[in-house]
C-alpha cells in the first residue's frame, strides 16, 4: 500500500477509481477458502457373518432389592388406588340414580326404629314421674347487684358491667 500523503484535493475520478480499489481491495480474501466435508456415509453394505467369533457377555445388571421393592410397591398402589377409583365411580353413579322413593324405602326402617325409640323413652319418662314426686317447699331469695365501672380516660375507654 501507498500511504505517501495528499497534499491535493483529488478529481471526482481519482476519487472514484481510489474507492473502488479499497472496496475490491476489503472484500477479497487473502487465502481462497476451502470446504471441507462435514459427514462420511459409506455405501458398502456390511457383513452378513464375520470371521470374528461372537464373545459370550455376562449379564451384569443386579438390581438392588430396596428398587425391587419399591417398583413392586408401586404397582400395589397403583392397583389399589385404581381399586378406590372404581368404587368411587361405582358409589356416585348409584347416587346419581337416586329417587325420592328409593331414599324413602331405604330410611323406612330406620324411621320405625326411631319412632319405637321414641315411644318407649316417653313410657319409662311417664313411669318414673309417677313413681317419685319431689315438691321443694321453703322461702326463695333473689338478689341482683349490678356494679358499674367505668374508665374514662384518655382516648381508649372501658366500661364494664358485673351482674351478680
């Protein structure tokens, strides 16, 4: 490159053949670039059967008892949960079909029972009432004393009332 200094102002076309250097000059590369491939594929199929003969592997994957439990574990509450969800599902389709009739039959007899309860409460109330009387005679002394208190002070105030 040039760099001696302008001591002139340049014309209009050495400015433009100037400008048009630097610009070729910027955006050409100093080394072409090259590609490389990212990827191989080969195309030859594999082998049916090698030479090598096949190696046998031991089977080396023990599974700890505390796992073991826990998966059996889950499956029991998994069952048992599902167990609860169809006996919910079975109770709220039943009370889904539930008439005025059928909660009549149903409490019918646990109506009776009451009613028999009932009965016999009043009978045994009615035999002892006749049996023992108990009159309280003698003088009957009420007093009431009301005591007011209050406490006027300042912006927070109480007043209390005692009934005795």
């Amino acid at each position: 490159m040039d760099f001696e200094p302008i001591t002139r102002p340049l014309t209009d076309a050495e400015a433009r053949a100037e400008a048009e250097r630097i610009i070729t000059q910027s955006f050409q590369p100093e080394t072409p670039v090259r590609h490389f491939p990212t990827s191989f594929r080969d195309p030859t199929p594999p082998p049916a059967y090698g030479d090598t003969p096949p190696v046998h592997q031991d089977d080396k994957r023990i599974v700890p008892a505390w796992a073991a439990g826990i998966a059996v574990a889950s499956i029991g509450v998994g069952a048992g949960i599902t167990g609860i969800g169809c006996g919910a599902w079975l109770v709220l389709q039943g009370l889904a079909s539930v008439t005025l009739y059928g909660v009549l039959m149903v409490t019918l007899p646990f109506a009776g029972l009451a009613m028999v309860a009932t009965a016999i409460g009043g009978a045994v109330s009615k035999a002892r009432q006749s049996v023992s009387k108990t009159v309280y005679e003698g003088p009957v002394v009420q007093n009431t004393q009301i005591n007011n208190t209050s406490h006027q002070r300042g912006m927070l105030s109480r007043t209390r009332n005692d009934v005795r």
